[in-house]
C-alpha cells in the first residue's frame, strides 16, 4: 500500500482592501503529493503560478514551501542548487528567481504557503529569516503539517475574516519554523523523527485504514521496536493513536459541516456505521448527533 498520497489540493484566494488592511494577507496555500516520475509543476496552477523549472520563475510574494516526504533540488540567485530533503522547508522571496523539483526516482509531498504584506515586509527586513539562509531543517513534524492542514481547510471555507486567520496561521507556521530550526540541533534524536514521520503518515491517511506493520516496515524499523518507542512518545498505541486522529476528525466534520453521519463514518473509512456509533458514543459518551446538536466544538 502507498502512503502520504492524498490528492493535490489547494486554494487560490481574493483579498479585499480591507484585508490588505491586516498588513499580511494570504495569496495560495495547498499540498500536493509527486509521485516518482510524475509530471511537475501540476498543470492545475494558474498560469501566474505555473512554471518550468529548468527556467525557473519569479513571484511577487512570499512562499514557505515544506517537505514532508521524499527529496528534490532548490537554488535561486542567492542560493546554489542544493538538496532539499523531507523535514526541510524553504522560504521564497518577492522579486527573486529561484526554481525547485523533486527527484524524478522519489518524488516527494509539498506543503505550501504564499503571502504578503507590510508585516511580512518587516519579519524579513529585521532578518528572521534572510536571502542567506533560505533552507531550514525543521525535521518531520507534525504540528507543521497540521497548521498547513488548517490553512487549506479555512481558505476552502472562505468564510468571513478568513484572511486573518490566514494570517494568524502563517505567524505560526514562521515562529515553528524558526524554532525548530535553531533547536534541531539539540533534538535531533533519530527515534523522535521517525515516530514524527509515523504521525504524519496516518494524518495524511486519515480517510483510510492503515495497516500498522505496513508503516513499520516503509519506515525501515522493526514492529515491536516501532510500537514500543510510538507509545512512550506520544502514550498511544500506534494504533490508538490512529482512531484518535479518527475521532478527532469526526468532531470537526460535525461541528463544521452538512455532511450526514453516515457521510462522516463513510469518510473516514470505519468499517461499520453501527461501529462508528459505538465507538464516537464510548469515546466521547454522547452519540454523534447528540454531539452535533449541542454545537461542541472540542
């Protein structure tokens, strides 16, 4: 079975007046998955977006591009070629060429965020982050990962005053960036990125059952090895840690839209109705749509 392989998805986003207000509005955000020798850039982007990377390209705002899977190359004019690797993240700025690619043998799963603004403006001229250092190790994490998440899911939602969520989330993706990128060095233990990468796998796979051994295995370590460590980090069984995901998905589905119950078990690849009932009802000690009629958002 292949895991991280959600589909591409993405938002492109209209910014009012009002919003450029804020001082930091949100242009695109999204993920996509390139799989081994697969065609890249998609061809979905809008042209503005799209490019060559043999030519390269140059953008009118800022990017945070994140790595969570697989490998590839990024230069820019005050970057030569290097490789980029799962756990990286690397930032693009207004007015500067730079290209990127995965390798063609591994492909890899891109997370990505573009913005801008007077604040924006300001983060990078007091040199948070520089032309100089444009490549950051950030390790596999998952608070990354579920951050990018976040701002797809709100930009999709387009809702009121999305923008400044938006923007609030791009504030914490740079403060996480940061921070794991000067302490990496410190935390670097091999044990804590593997069981980090684990996590990101069943998140990328929440809409599926997955198969424990399976994941062990991809990640090139031993089942009881693997089952033992996950637990002393995160105090879930792999597997529990799974159906919590599970859970806490479900919540959000029926706090946050029209889908039936149904709709949600289906979603989320339990493999019963009658077993989703049971196990949303013990877990959370109300049922579904006892939960979703009070409005709890937890």
């Amino acid at each position: 079975m292949k895991y991280n392989d959600f589909g591409i998805d993405f938002k492109y986003l209209l910014v009012t007046e009002k919003d450029k207000n804020f001082g930091l509005t949100v242009n695109t955000v999204g993920f996509q998955p390139i799989a081994s020798n697969a065609l890249y850039p998609s061809v979905d982007h809008p042209k503005s977006y799209y490019f060559n990377p043999d030519k390269g390209r140059i953008l009118s705002e800022y990017q945070i591009v994140y790595i969570s899977k697989g490998s590839g190359f990024f230069s820019s004019e005050h970057t030569k070629q290097t490789e980029v690797k799962k756990g990286q993240a690397f930032i693009l700025f207004p007015g500067q060429w730079h290209t990127y690619k995965p390798l063609k043998e591994t492909g890899w799963n891109e997370y990505y965020i573009g913005f801008e603004g007077i604040i924006a403006d300001q983060l990078f001229e007091n040199k948070f982050i520089s032309h100089r250092n444009q490549i950051l190790n950030v390790g596999v994490n998952e608070d990354l990962v579920n951050l990018f998440s976040t701002a797809i899911r709100v930009a999709k939602e387009d809702k009121t005053a999305s923008q400044q969520y938006l923007g609030g989330i791009v504030f914490h993706i740079l403060g996480l960036i940061l921070y794991q990128s000067q302490n990496m060095n410190f935390e670097s233990r091999a044990s804590a990125q593997i069981i980090e990468q684990a996590k990101i796998i069943m998140i990328e796979n929440i809409n599926k059952n997955i198969d424990i051994k399976e994941i062990a295995e991809n990640l090139s370590t031993s089942y009881s090895w693997f089952r033992k460590v996950f637990k002393e980090y995160t105090g879930y069984a792999p597997a529990q840690y799974f159906q919590e995901l599970k859970l806490r998905k479900a919540k959000e589905l029926l706090a946050e839209t029209n889908l039936s119950i149904k709709e949600i078990a289906y979603k989320l690849n339990f493999c019963s109705y009658e077993y989703f009932l049971a196990f949303f009802k013990k877990r959370v000690g109300m049922t579904p749509l006892e939960y979703r009629n009070m409005g709890i958002v937890k």
